[in-house]
C-alpha cells in the first residue's frame, strides 16, 4: 500500500487506523477515523501528521451491524470520529 500522509483540517478519506505524528512533544499513537470527519488539531503543537495506516469499514456501516447502532447510547457515539486504539 503506498503511504499516505494527511494534515489538520483536511477531510478524512477513508475510514481507517490512523497513526498520528506530533512535532516532537509525544510519541506517535494509533487512532481510528470515520471517513469524512476532519483531522483534528493537536493542543499542544501546530504541526501534526496523520499516516493511514489500515483502511478498514465502519462495522456499523454493514448492513448485518447497523441496527445495532440504534442500541448504542449518545455518549457512546460522542468519540465516533477518534477512538484511540489500545
């Protein structure tokens, strides 16, 4: 897979794992993206880059997952666009 590389701001393409660069106050970290959110913004630097690292679908956008996303609460859903990977 070629590498691609995304910068605050611009819309998420693809739903996927992310791995997030920060301008050397923190370690790279993993984040899962829903396609057409945007990048965020990192408090603490100005540059940060985004690397997709694995595209992969929304399971609730599956149509044998997606009556379960009724049962979800709000607060559940709040995360959707950046869900860290542990």
């Amino acid at each position: 897979m070629k590498r691609q590389f995304f910068t605050t701001g611009q819309r998420i393409p693809t739903t996927g794992v992310y791995l997030a660069k920060h301008c050397g106050h923190k370690f790279a970290e993993k984040f899962v993206f829903l396609k057409g959110g945007q990048f965020p913004r990192c408090s603490r630097c100005e540059r940060i880059a985004f690397e997709l690292l694995q595209a992969a679908p929304y399971i609730f956008s599956d149509p044998d997952f997606s009556a379960l996303a009724c049962e979800e609460t709000p607060s559940e859903r709040d995360d959707e666009h950046l869900r860290k990977i542990v």
